[in-house]
C-alpha cells in the first residue's frame, strides 16, 4: 500500500494535501507530495526483534581514526569512531571538499576508502589533489544514487566512505526529487543503518542555508553520530570547527585551523601568532585572553583614533561588536572623563578572530584610554575582566585557568575583578575593584 504525504521542505510540516504556502514557515511553493511504503501490522515480522536486561548488554570498545588534524581530532573527542555516521556542514567556498581529501589522505594509508562526488566532477577534484600536493591512495566515484554507491563499497571492500553531499544523494525507495525532505531523510537513514550493520565509517557533507541552518530537515542532526560545522572567520584565513553534537565525545571543544594553499593547518598556539611584544611599542593596543571550549585564546586588542569635524564618527569594528564599543566609549566619557565624541575610532582584533564573551571589556577600554592619552599599555600584562555601566570590574568564571596559562606563556602581570579570590601565583596578580583603579595600577613597574 502506497501512502501520500505533503511534507514543506523547508521546516518538515506535513499537510493531507498540497498548499502553496505553509502554514509554518510561511514560505511558497515549498510543499511537495512524499510517497511513503507501508506494511499492515498483520505483514511485520514480529519476531525480529528483542529485548536485553542491562547484564546482557554488551560495551563495544570505541576504535578511533586519527585524521591526523590535532584540531579537528579533538573536536571529534579524540579521531573518528569506527562505523560512525559524521555530517560536515559549512558555507559555500570554506573548504570542506579539501578538509575532506586531507582526511581521505590520512586515512587511506590503513583502510580501503572511497570518495563519492555529487556536485563536482573527478576531474575538477583530482585539480584539487594536484594543488593541495596529496598522495592519495584512495578510490573515487562520480555518482548520485546511493544504492549505486553501496553497490561499490560491497564490491570494492570499502571501510571509509566520504559522501559530497548528502543533498546530491537519492535514493530508489523514496519517489521524491533531488534535495527535498523525502530524500535527505530516508538516504540518511539507509547510511546511518548500513554503517552500524557494516562498521563502516562514514562522513557526509551537508549544505547551510542563508540563515546557517543544515539544509534539510532538523531531524537530519539528530540521526548522524556527530555534526562538525565549518565555520569560516570573516576577513581571515582561519576557520573554527565546532561540534554541534557529538555521541563519543564533548560539544565544548573548538578547533582552529589555517588554511593555506596546501591545504589545512592546525592553529596549536594559543596566542595565534598574532602577539609580538617584542616588536610592538605603541598605544592604543593591549592583550586579553578568553576561553573558546576548552582553549584559552590570547588576542591582541588594536585601536586607533583620528579627531574628526564630523557630526556623526565613524565607528569601525573587527573583531568587536560595535555595540559594545559604544558602550565602552560612552563608559570612559562617563566615568573617567575622557570624551572620545569627536573622534572616528577603529578597532581590530587580530587574526580575523570573533569575540563574543565579555571578558574583553577591560582590554577595549584600557586600548581606548591609551590611544587618547598617548600612553602605552605594558605588553607584558594581561586584562581579563567584564566592565558594569557603572565602571566596577566583573569576574569570569574562567579567570583561575586564564591566570595559569598566563603565567606558562611568560605574562608578568594580569589584571582581574577584585571580587575574585585567586591561588597563589607566579605571575603577579593586581586586583580592581573600578575601571579608575586599573587606570591607577596599569603603569605600575612589572615586578
């Protein structure tokens, strides 16, 4: 018996008969009629199945594949897991097809792999080999449907498959086009059964909409074993994986990578080469570090002003949202009496890197405060606080492991909320209670 359904393909509302708007997203024209097969209760076979007390339970050892991209490894929780199921998702253009080689590469040394393309033809991607300079002892397929693609990793004896991409893939038991619902459903659902079946490790690559989504529907995260998002930082070389879940592992680490003309880097420093103190002399700049997953990041904080006859200052921000720049600039007029309304003002955080945690704020303000009063801040000295529209410092909950990483790399002084009771330290630290008392203690003498 052969079923009807009406399923939106943009959020996966389902409807008894075709509209030309759904009633849930609002979008037209995304309704599509889904055949689906069904069996009467009476046909199953009832005893297929069956059920375990938790004594009889089995724990299989968890075999990882190293890709050997520390990065990208760690975000994993520690390599690929033997018959997992992992969609990369990113944007257009962020390298996701040469993250995907890199890995074929490593992992065609021990194990027979294969590369499936949808989009791109074999030719356009040994183009791609050639210039990333890979020896890849890997198999490839120009193909779109997946009952085509087992067929060879039966025969071929295949133990890692790449999928580019899971919306490019069809699949005989599902009548609906390229891409829609139907499809992206029941061809990951096959995948995510035959790898389990055949502990065959699997990626498949997904594409993001304009609004950063994974295209198709939402159930599609929650069928794999782990979702890795590319994601590329604007005006920079350096992209972030993060994973937006993960069954093997935590969700909390972040991986940097650089991408070079040969292909992917790991971005090991936490400093992320930007800092050269020795080299660096003038106002306007100071350092604050914050945690991103489990990693402490150090970044280099640049501002720059130029008095203006404008009634309206530029504000440029990169790095920094502008918003919180202009509560920085109104905080310093305010309540230290440094008047920064006449002025353009740029600000950059090297590196292409995006801050969005609060614990930059004393590092912003002091940057400013440098720039207007010619003063420069020691590079030596770390500031790690959140700034109140009142001017009072705040602690982060991450300042204990901040002050040790600080000391590692060679810090003298950090800078933190009074509020916080630390450990005894090597490096010394100056507690604060206001913005005014920062001001006081910055231009103190490292000991």
């Amino acid at each position: 018996m052969v079923k009807k359904k009406f399923i939106c393909n943009n959020c996966h509302s389902e409807y008894p008969k075709w509209s030309g708007q759904c009633l849930g997203c609002k979008q037209y024209n995304s309704i599509e009629e889904t055949q689906l097969n069904s069996k009467s209760a009476h046909s199953l076979n009832l005893d297929d199945s069956q059920v375990y007390s938790l004594a009889d339970i089995e724990i299989n050892d968890q075999t990882r594949i190293m890709t050997q991209l520390q990065e990208l490894d760690l975000v994993l929780g520690g390599g690929l897991v033997e018959g997992s199921l992992t969609l990369l998702a990113g944007s257009p253009g962020v390298g996701k097809s040469t993250l995907l080689l890199q890995i074929a590469n490593q992992i065609s040394k021990s194990q027979k792999s294969l590369y499936v393309s949808g989009e791109e033809n074999l030719s356009q991607i040994k183009l791609r080999v050639k210039r990333l300079k890979l020896n890849l002892d890997c198999l490839f397929l120009n193909e779109t449907n997946l009952e085509n693609i087992l067929y060879h990793v039966h025969k071929n004896k295949i133990k890692f498959l790449i999928i580019d991409s899971i919306q490019t893939t069809n699949s005989q038991e599902q009548a609906s086009a390229f891409g829609t619902v139907g499809q992206i459903k029941t061809v990951t659902m096959l995948l995510m059964d035959f790898a389990n079946k055949n502990n065959i490790t699997i990626i498949i690559v997904g594409h993001i909409t304009k609004d950063g989504d994974i295209a198709g529907p939402k159930m599609l995260e929650h069928m794999v074993d782990t979702v890795i998002y590319l994601e590329l930082e604007k005006d920079s070389n350096i992209r972030i994986l993060q994973s937006a879940k993960n069954r093997f592992g935590s969700i909390e680490q972040i991986g940097l990578l650089h991408l070079l003309e040969d292909g992917f880097h790991d971005v090991m420093q936490t400093t992320l080469n930007y800092m050269q103190p020795q080299d660096i002399n003038v106002s306007g700049v100071a350092i604050s570090a914050i945690i991103e997953g489990n990693k402490e990041i150090f970044v280099e904080v640049e501002t720059l002003i130029n008095p203006t006859k404008f009634t309206n200052p530029k504000r440029f921000c990169q790095g920094i949202d502008i918003a919180r720049l202009n509560v920085m600039v109104a905080l310093l007029n305010k309540r230290v009496g440094i008047d920064l309304n006449y002025c353009d003002i740029y600000v950059k955080v090297l590196g292409g890197i995006k801050l969005n945690k609060t614990d930059i704020d004393l590092a912003l303000a002091m940057a400013l405060y440098s720039i207007k009063k010619e003063l420069v801040v020691p590079l030596d000295t770390v500031l790690i606080a959140e700034v109140t529209l009142t001017g009072v410092l705040k602690n982060s909950m991450d300042t204990e492991k901040l002050i040790t990483k600080a000391q590692r790399l060679g810090f003298k002084r950090v800078i933190i909320s009074a509020e916080y009771k630390t450990k005894k330290h090597q490096i010394k630290v100056i507690k604060c209670t206001n913005i005014n008392q920062v001001i006081e203690n910055l231009w103190e003498p490292a000991c």
